[in-house]
C-alpha cells in the first residue's frame, strides 16, 4: 500500500476537509464591499488577510484602517479588536486558545494579543537586517509550538522566532541577498510549514515556489519557472500565498494572474480552483469548512469560494433488473484498432460522476475519454500506439481511477508504476513505484489492479510478486 497523506501542520484553518473537493466557480463577499474604501464596520481599505478561529469566527488585516476586524456568526459588519495600536497590518493568526497573533508590518514586529494584553514576541527594534531586527515583512506563520516564522520581504529572507524568545531570530531560507539561485529569495511573500517543518515559500519576483527543508542550505523549486512570469498552467505570476494540505496539494495565490492553482507535489503544472474577479489578492486561506476565502485588495474586500465533496455513489435499488442484451459504449464488436473510434484490447474503464467514460486501451498505450453517449474517443494519457517511459507515455497501462476534479491515477503495468495524470496536460508524474519493476517495497511488479480509497491510499494487486 502507498501512502500519499502527508503530515498536516496544526494550523488547522487551512486543512481541507475532503480529499475531493471542488469549489464552487462564483464567490460570496464575507466582508467589505466591491471596490470602495472607508473605515466604517462595514466596509475594508486594502485588507491583507483573513484568518479563523475554532469557532469560525473571522479575523481580517485590514492594512490601511490600521486595524483588525472581528466577524462574527456571518455577519458582514465588523468590531475592531481592542488595545491595538498599528501601522498597516498585514497578517493574522488565532490560535485554538483564541490568542492573536497580528504582522504589525510598519512597526517591524509581531504582537500577540491575549484577552487584551498586548505583547512584542518578535521584532520591534526598527527596520533592519540584523537578526534581531525585520524589514518590511507581509506574512507569518505559527506552529503548534507558538514559534514564528516571519517572510521578511525586504531582506530576502525567512526567519524563525522561537517561542518566547523576542530578542534574536534565525536563519530558516534565503538571506543571500535578492536572486533566483537555489540559495536565495525575491522578495519573498506568503509561506506555510508543515508539520515536520518543511517550508513553502510564495517566492514573489521569481515567480516560484520554494520547498525548504530544515537546516537546508538550498530550496526546492516545487511550482513555477524561476524566474517567469506567466499565465500557462506550468507558471505563476507574483505568487503572494500558499498553503499545503494533507492530501499532497499546494494551494497557491497566483497574484497577477488573479486565480487560485491547486499543484500536486511533483507536478509540473497546476489546476486552476477559482479565477473570479479578484483584483492583486493578497491573502489566503481556508475556513472551517474548507471554502476558500482570500483577501481581494484592490477591490477592498473578503471573498469565499464555497467548497462542496462529491461522493461516488452506485445506487441500486434492491429490485433491479439488468436486460440480457448490452449496448456498445466504445470500440466496434470484434475489431482492433488505434483510430478514435476503436480499441485494442482494452483492460479496464472508469465512469465518472458525470456518466463520462475513461477506457484503459492496453495495446494502444493510451487512456481514451468519451463523453457520455459519445463512440469517438479522445485521447487524454499517453501516446496511441507508442510505448515509452517517459512521463508522456504509457507501456500497457491496465487500470484507472478518477477523481471528482478529472484526475486521472494510471497503473502503468510495464513500467512498474502509478502515474497522476491531469486531464488536458501533456504529461503525468510518478506518484508511486517508477523504480524499476522488482519486489523491493520502493517498488511495484508486474501488476493488473488497484484500489484507492477516499483518502487517496493506493492498494495494489502485485501480480508478479504473489502480494
């Protein structure tokens, strides 16, 4: 069996709570109103970010009111949190306590908030590039541990502040000055840690996302083409958030593209999740209930993309009668063939929520799709009639999942391996075996089933290996 859970960080307000989520393609506006300015309880002036507690209560940055705001029940008109006094926030955390975290961006520190007590826990010596110090800086992170990582914008860098140490900082990624080398950052915004302290880092000016493991010199790029800007679905464009969640996929603000991109771990391309009239979004999150919720800048406004979990379900009623006779869905009765309306050898089929049809076409070396009621079938993995090994190609597949959002889990049966494969991408990426076919548990043999459950474990019926 192959695991593809990830560790979850305990910032819990950005766990999704299903692995099939989908979000709806039209938004709500949870606070503020559509492009105006005022510092009234109902309206916003450039918030930054939005943040839940447990009990769904929203918290949001509002930068230019100098103020955070406190939603409650789904009210759309907000009461400011007490004590404070701020120069342009632009991030916030609560914790399960109910304490508050706030990134008091033009005062150069974090200040937590607990029942009205106000306290520096990292920072407040002024602007500047000493470890005891921060520059312009636009986002945080929590862990469960309380202590804090601070995207420190201007310096290029992403620092730690250990829990109750308020006087000195420490390395965690980049500081090298601006760049896109390995070792370095520019101007680095949004970022989130998971639990066993792995880094992702919204890595701004170079149009990437960083991975950064603990104690690395170097990161990772994990989404984007360092160092370009652009809209296809392998790039990004000023990324300013980003989040990982416990089945594998990155969740990131692709700023100046105005949309969200779902990217799996290994992907090189990601899937766009919501793309609806946002203007610079800054912030983003998930609520309780795994809607997306994001900080709409420009337009001076909070806005959610309900989230719902489709469910395959079979339903059949305990009196069913099946007709003896069948009807032909795909391929011609006894003859072989690559052209789109023929198969060859097929080995096994999926029909997703929608009654769309996926075939395994094991000779052809393709997974064919044909839309509900349709016989001519496009080809959506592989290459017809050309084995291969590359992430392009299949080699006798013979199985196939689909997911509620159309991607596509291929066993590769002659290459020993399972790619995730999204529909309309050139390619797919190895999500388990691709080590050689052998008996080695990093490795699958000759094998003609899987099972993957609602948590995305894979089962493998391993043929060749008697297991």
């Amino acid at each position: 069996m192959f695991l593809l859970i990830d560790s979850i960080s305990s910032r819990t307000q950005s766990t999704v709570v299903c692995p099939t989520g989908t979000w709806n393609s039209t938004y709500r506006t949870l606070a503020g109103t559509f492009n105006q300015v005022g510092s009234s309880s109902t309206l916003l002036y450039y918030p930054y970010r939005a943040a839940f507690d447990a009990s769904n209560t929203m918290y949001v940055a509002d930068q230019y009111n100098q103020r955070i705001l406190k939603y409650v029940g789904g009210s759309t008109s907000g009461t400011a949190v007490t004590g404070l006094s701020l120069s342009y926030p632009t991030d916030v955390y609560v914790d399960n306590t109910n304490i508050i975290y706030i990134l008091d961006t033009n005062n150069y520190r974090v200040l937590r908030w607990n029942s009205g007590v106000v306290t520096v826990v990292a920072g407040g010596r002024g602007a500047g590039s000493t470890y005891d110090r921060m520059s312009t800086s636009y986002s945080m992170f929590i862990d469960s541990s309380s202590n804090i990582y601070v995207s420190d914008y201007g310096n290029h860098r992403v620092v730690l502040w250990s829990a109750g140490n308020s006087n000195m900082s420490q390395l965690v990624a980049g500081g090298y000055g601006a760049g896109g080398a390995s070792y370095q950052l520019y101007y680095p915004f949004g970022i989130y840690v998971d639990s066993a302290r792995i880094l992702y880092v919204a890595d701004c000016y170079n149009h990437r996302i960083q991975q950064w493991y603990p104690g690395a010199a170097v990161g990772n790029t994990v989404a984007g083409q360092s160092g370009v800007s652009g809209s296809w679905s392998y790039q990004l464009s000023y990324p300013t958030s980003v989040i990982y969640d416990q089945y594998n996929y990155l969740y990131i603000l692709d700023g100046n593209n105005d949309r969200v991109q779902r990217w799996v771990l290994g992907a090189t391309y990601g899937i766009t999740v919501a793309a609806t009239s946002m203007s610079s979004p800054r912030g983003l999150t998930f609520d309780s209930f795994g809607n997306i919720v994001i900080a709409d800048s420009d337009y001076h406004r909070i806005i959610s993309y309900a989230m719902y979990c489709p469910q395959a379900t079979m339903p059949v009623c305990s009196t069913a009668v099946w007709n003896q006779s069948f009807a032909i869905l795909a391929g011609s009765s006894g003859n072989a063939g690559s052209s789109s309306t023929y198969l060859y050898y097929p080995y096994s089929s999926f029909i997703d929520i929608y009654g769309n049809l996926y075939v395994v076409d094991y000779y052809n070396h393709r997974i064919q799709y044909f839309l509900r009621g349709v016989t001519t079938g496009t080809t959506v993995a592989g290459i017809t009639s050309s084995a291969g090994s590359s992430y392009s190609q299949l080699y006798y597949p013979s199985d196939i999942y689909v997911d509620s959002n159309g991607i596509m889990y291929i066993l590769d049966t002659t290459n020993c391996r399972i790619l995730q494969w999204i529909r309309g991408q050139p390619l797919g990426f190895v999500i388990a075996g691709g080590h050689g076919c052998g008996s080695a548990l990093t490795q699958i043999d000759t094998s003609y089933s899987m099972f993957i459950d609602n948590q995305y474990n894979i089962y493998i019926s391993e043929y060749a290996n008697h297991r």
